[in-house]
C-alpha cells in the first residue's frame, strides 16, 4: 500500500499594519535601539490596534487568504487545530470561533496550547489525522495577540514580541513529499522560567492581581536562553541524524524567532550556512505561534517541489521540537 504523508498544499499569514519600532519603544521604556537590534535581531514588531478584535480576527484574514489561494470553500476543511496562547477567550477555544467566522461547518476544531512551540505541535497532530485517512483537509494556524499579554513596562519582555497570525492546509500525499519526521519534547520545570502568573485556576482574576501585573508574560530571559540554545539546536541537529541528512541536504531551516543568536546556534550546530536560514525577526519579533507559518508565507517563493526544510521551536513549558518535510510544490 502507497504510504500516505501529510504535505503543506497552500499557506498564508497575516500581520497588522501598526508597527512598533525600537525608536518608540525608547520612548516607553529604558532601552535602546542598539541594545534591541545586538541582543536580539529585532528592528520592529506589528501591533494589532483594532478595537474589539483578538486573535480570531488576524486568523482569519490570514485563513481566507489561503482558502481563495487554494480554490476551496471553507466547508471543505474537516479540521481545524489553533495554536495559540492568547485565545480570544479562556473559553470556547478560538479554533472555534475561526471555524464560525469562516463558515467552516463541516470541521471539528480544537485549540492546542504549548507556547512558543505550537505550531509545530499542532502540525505534527494534524499530520497524524491525514496519514490514519481520517481526515483530508486540515487546517493548522498558528496566531498571536501577544501584545494582549505584554507589559509595557517591562524591557526585559516588550522589547521582544508582536503580533502576527499564519495558516497552513495540510492534504494527503503519496509521492513520498510532505512531512517525514518529527521529534517533540516536554520539561514542565521550565514553567518557573517562562509564564503568565494569574488569571488561571490557581489565580484567577481579582484586583490584587490585576495590580500586581500578573496578568502580563513573565521571563527570566537568561535561564530561558541557555535552554533555547542548546534543547533548540540538539533537537534539530538529532533529526538531521536520524533521517541520514546532512547540512548540504537540507534546503533551508525555519526556526522560531525569538532571538536571532538562537537561531544562529542552532544552524551552526546542525553545520547550516547562514544563506539557508530564513529569518524575519527583523520584522515582526517574536509572535510566538505566529512566526514559522510567517517565515512560510515570507519566504513561500524560494521553495522548490522536493526541498528538505527543517522547522525547529522553543518555548514556554518548556516545549521545543523539530520537525523535516519535503515541500511539495
Ligand atoms: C530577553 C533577552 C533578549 C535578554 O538578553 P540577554 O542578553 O540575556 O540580557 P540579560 O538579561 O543578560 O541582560 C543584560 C543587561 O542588559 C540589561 N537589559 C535587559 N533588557 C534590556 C533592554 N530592553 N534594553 C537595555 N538593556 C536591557 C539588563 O538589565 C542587564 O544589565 P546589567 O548587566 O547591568 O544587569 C534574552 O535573554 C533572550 O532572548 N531570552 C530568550 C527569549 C526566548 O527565547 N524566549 C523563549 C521562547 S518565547
């Protein structure tokens, strides 16, 4: 029997139009543009500035983009899994929301929640639903509102997230292209380092919290350093192994933007030139499950039928992982 894969048949993002630079946020708080760019590659970010919408809202612009992309009808979709840490509400889950707004009324969708690392997450468990022939059109996005759950006070975290949403559409493939491999992994202890202190169950909301800005992202950016660096680079240089690939095979790496010396650790760990490391952090800083599908839509037209690209993630949890596939297209 043909071995079934899950390939990416069509992409899109979406990023607000409001741009934050590293010159207004000298206005805010004590920092600077050269600090910024040195320690962390970032010269802006997008801000969604539009009243009343969330997360849903950049999906969604994102999601029918794609669809029109495609040629299909959003009744076509069976499933639709939402990575993100700022849904629209704690409750139904935003996957739900975009399923409603788009007219998806033949998919069953979800929210899947692990921080920086969800995108990828979510695609390697809506590839699972395609290889069982369960399922032949799911739907992954990754998007985040991070400045919902920013301080702006706090230089050590405002300085490096934005806001930005992306799609993909996942389809069966049987000539062998589409995703090939995966590694995920989990370290609850890393939750000391990297989290959002109240307004979950074991602190909701109350005035008391709300004062203490606990409501906002908190992190020890060195400790969550060292252990991006070296889980980062391990992992994807571990799949690169397990899959016979050397640095000549692999076309290009997407790795989540969250620091750009992150990232360069990590291709030099796998033996990656820098002229095979897609970056955007530039742009749009960290948007936490917003940024591989970003780098997919950034950089869609470089992509040839057969090419091997590496995604690779860190984030909160902690959560890290990799992920090779064939582009299909
Ligand atoms: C947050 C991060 C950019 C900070 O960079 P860093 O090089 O570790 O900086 P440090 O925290 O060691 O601080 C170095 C100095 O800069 C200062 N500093 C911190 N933020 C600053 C800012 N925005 N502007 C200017 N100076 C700043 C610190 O106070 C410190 O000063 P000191 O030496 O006088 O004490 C970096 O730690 C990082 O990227 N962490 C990981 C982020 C990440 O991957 N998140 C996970 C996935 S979401």
């Amino acid at each position: 029997m043909t071995k079934v894969n899950a390939s990416i048949t069509a992409l899109s993002a979406y990023v607000p139009e409001y741009r934050l630079t590293n010159k207004e946020l000298e206005k805010m708080v004590d920092t600077n543009d050269e600090w910024i760019k040195t320690r962390t590659g970032i010269l802006e970010r997008r801000i969604l500035k539009k009243e009343g919408e969330g997360t849903s809202y950049m999906a969604v612009q994102a999601i029918n983009n794609l669809l029109e992309r495609r040629g299909i009808g959003a009744d076509e979709i069976d499933l639709i899994i939402c990575a993100t840490v700022t849904p629209d509400l704690v409750f139904p889950s935003t996957a739900c929301i975009i399923a409603d707004k788009i007219g998806a009324k033949n998919a069953f969708a979800y929210d899947l929640m692990a921080a920086c690392s969800g995108f990828l997450y979510a695609l390697a468990t809506g590839q699972k639903f395609i290889e069982s022939g369960t399922h032949k059109k799911v739907l992954i996005v990754g998007a985040d509102k991070m400045s919902s759950i920013i301080d702006y006070e706090d230089r050590a975290t405002c300085i490096i997230f934005g806001d930005g949403a992306g799609a993909v559409l996942l389809e069966p493939n049987e000539d062998g292209l589409g995703i090939q491999d995966s590694i995920l992994k989990s370290d609850g202890h890393g939750r000391h380092y990297l989290h959002q202190k109240a307004g979950g169950s074991v602190k909701p909301a109350s005035h008391e919290t709300v004062d203490a800005r606990e409501h906002f992202v908190y992190q020890d950016g060195k400790t969550v350093f060292k252990y991006a660096v070296t889980n980062m680079a391990d992992v994807s240089a571990e799949i690169m192994e397990r899959n016979g690939l050397t640095a000549d095979d692999v076309a290009y790496l997407l790795a989540h933007q969250a620091n750009k010396r992150i990232i360069d650790a990590t291709a030099n760990r796998m033996g990656v030139g820098s002229e095979k490391v897609l970056m955007n952090i530039e742009r749009y800083g960290n948007t936490t499950n917003g940024t591989i599908p970003l780098l997919f839509w950034d950089f869609e037209k470089k992509f040839k039928k057969g090419d091997n690209l590496i995604l690779a993630a860190f984030g909160g949890g902690f959560t890290w992982g990799s992920i090779y596939l064939k582009w299909a297209y």
